[in-house]
C-alpha cells in the first residue's frame, strides 16, 4: 500500500466501521475524455460527518485535496497499481468557516492541535478558524487540514 499526504496530511485517516462509504469510480469518465469534477462535487454534497467518499481514478487526483478539503474532508490515498488510485475521503465537517468553539465541542481530539497552536477559547471561542489562524500568524488552510488529520484518526 502506497499512502500519500498532499495537501492534507491524513496519514492515518481511519473512519470508524459504521462509517457509510459512497464509492464513485470514475476510470470510466475519464476514458470517455469527459471531467468527472461536476459529479465528485454533487456526490460529496451528499456526503455526512464521519461518513466516507471513495474514489477510484488513474492517476492520484492531487487537486482533489484541496477542493475537497476546503468543504470539510481530510483523505487517505492507496495506490493499488500504477494506474489505480483509490482515495477516501472522510466528512470532518470542519472547514475554514468552522469557529473555534464548534470544533472544540465537536471534536475533542482536536484540542490537542489547537492548543500547539495558542487557539484557545477567547472571545468565546466565536471567531473561525480561517480569522483565527490569520490573527495568530497561521495559514487558515493549513490549520484545518491539520485538525481534518487529527479528527479522521478517531
């Protein structure tokens, strides 16, 4: 197994065993020449908190990371043979417009990372992460991957 971290360090992204699993396979729309982004996107949507998308494609789908990422996803990438790549995304629910309080109540195992990082609950805890990770000198996206990564080792 050949397990890559792009934009989103997931090295042991393990959904839980009741985690639902949406396969979406799109080897066959990508032979046809056809863009199988329109339909990832609508799948995703459908996608709950815990719950996993799966896709299979030829080559490792690396801008999927950061688009997926950007709604809530942390991933784990298998490449199976040269020309599989079969990647699972797992819903956190936590994205740039997260605040700080909802991602402490929601998950705990990610106190640990905001605490290395000095967010704590200040002001509440109200502000996002993206406006927290900007006041403390952190790259938003950064920030989140790094929580996506510790919620998706529950």
């Amino acid at each position: 197994m050949n397990l890559t971290d792009g934009m989103n360090p997931t090295d042991d992204a393990t959904p839980s065993r009741d985690a639902a699993t949406t396969a979406l396979d799109v080897r066959p729309i990508l032979a046809t020449g056809e863009e199988p982004l329109e339909l990832i996107l609508e799948t995703a949507v459908g996608v709950s908190e815990g719950n996993v998308l799966e896709i299979t494609a030829p080559f490792e789908p690396v801008p999927l990371y950061a688009v997926l990422g950007a709604r809530g996803f942390a991933h784990l990438t298998e490449m199976r043979a040269p020309d599989e790549f079969v990647v699972r995304f797992t819903q956190t629910g936590i994205t740039g417009e997260s605040t700080v309080s909802d991602v402490y109540d929601r998950h705990p195992a990610a106190a640990p990372v905001l605490a290395e990082h000095g967010l704590d609950l200040c002001c509440g805890g109200g502000h996002t992460l993206e406006f927290a990770a900007q006041a403390h000198g952190l790259e938003p996206e950064e920030l989140v991957a790094a929580l996506q990564a510790a919620v998706s080792k529950l």
